[in-house]
C-alpha cells in the first residue's frame, strides 16, 4: 500500500511537471462534486449544496463559524441577508479515484446591496481538511479540478476554465461564461468567493473595499 501510494505521487507529480504550470495551482480548490449551477452556489462552492443555507443574522453566523467576516462601508453597499451551511462533519469523497475523508466546515453567505444597484454575494469558509499528507493534497485536487472528461458534468468545475489573476494582494481564480462574474482566493486562513453581475473592474474595486 505505501509503494503505491508513493508511486501514485511520483506519476502525480511527474504528470505535473510535465504539463507545465497548472492554472488553478495559484489556488488550490477545496475538493467538491463537479459543479451544477442548478446545485451549487459558484465552481468553487461544490462541498455544499445551495439548499443547505439556512437564514441566520451576522453575528451568530460569526460565532457558529468561527470566522470574522469580510464586510462592506455603507458607501459601498448594504448587507441585506446572511445564510450559513452549518455545522463540521466529515464526508468520504473520491477525488481522482482515492477515496479520504474529508473534513468539511461552516460556509457563510452575504449578500450585499451595491450602492450602483447590483447585488454581490460573498461566500466565506475555512478550506476543507483533507486525510492526505499536504503536498499530496495540493497535487490531488489541482490535479482533479484541472481533469479533462469528455461530459462537463464529470468535471470538477462543470467545464469552466478559471483564469488566474491577483486579488487583494494573493493570487485568485476568475470565472466567467457569459453571466455573473465570481472570483475566488484565500486570506488570513480563510477562502472566499465574491460573484456578481458587474465589470471586472468594477468588481475588483468593490472585492478591494471589503472589509
């Protein structure tokens, strides 16, 4: 079994190496089931169902999560509802084929009223623990997010080809077909997801505002 598993990270890492840098090794997506806008909140959010939000006021979603949350001025925007997929459990997933547990938290939704009119929502959430050594971990889930199938529905992100750009001084991950733009990156051991219907650059300067 260890030979095996040290033979599975040499591939992993060999096949890595040479296919050239990975898009999405800028940041490491969270394991999940390949995304579905009918499903789940954005490409990154898969670990949770949309229908497991439930309703909550912001300080209770801070106490339950653990989290000080990113917020708006009110020059900026208003926040208008918080939601939160609550609770820590584990989850046995299959990512690339290696069946681990995972370790899943609290995920907190705000949504914002944009002074401009547009909504912003905000998806907050420590990254998922993963039974694998760290490195491995990395490897894996670039590798799994990065999977070409032939059904957009087997694959990690539904399809989508995230690009990878700087944001808020780290490096982030941009996805957008033609609808609401959602750009993800992680600060102070803490991912985040901010979608909405705006410019990129109108985005990014609301994503730099935050709180």
């Amino acid at each position: 079994m260890l030979a095996m598993f040290y033979s599975l990270t040499f591939l992993l890492v060999a096949a890595l190496v040479l296919a050239g840098p990975a898009p999405a090794a800028a940041q490491t997506p969270p394991p999940g089931a390949p995304f579905d806008a009918a499903k789940h909140s954005n490409p990154i959010i898969t670990f949770v169902e949309t229908k497991e939000f439930k309703q909550t006021q912001a300080e209770q979603a801070r106490k339950d999560s653990g989290m000080e949350l990113l917020g708006l001025s009110r020059d900026e925007g208003v926040l208008e509802s918080v939601a939160i997929a609550d609770g820590r459990f584990v989850r046995n997933m299959s990512i690339l084929g290696i069946r681990t547990d995972v370790t899943l938290y609290p995920v907190v939704r705000q949504t914002f009223k944009l002074t401009g009119g547009a909504n912003l929502v905000l998806h907050s959430f420590r990254f998922p623990r993963v039974s694998l050594p760290r490195d491995f971990t990395k490897i894996v889930l670039n590798e799994a997010a990065l999977e070409k199938k032939k059904k957009p529905s087997e694959m990690r992100f539904g399809g989508a080809k995230p690009e990878t750009l700087e944001i808020r001084g780290v490096p982030g991950l941009l996805f957008e077909d033609g609808g609401p733009i959602t750009v993800y990156w992680q600060e102070n051991g803490v991912a985040h997801t901010a979608t909405a219907t705006l410019s990129r650059q109108e985005l990014f300067i609301v994503i730099d505002d935050l709180l």
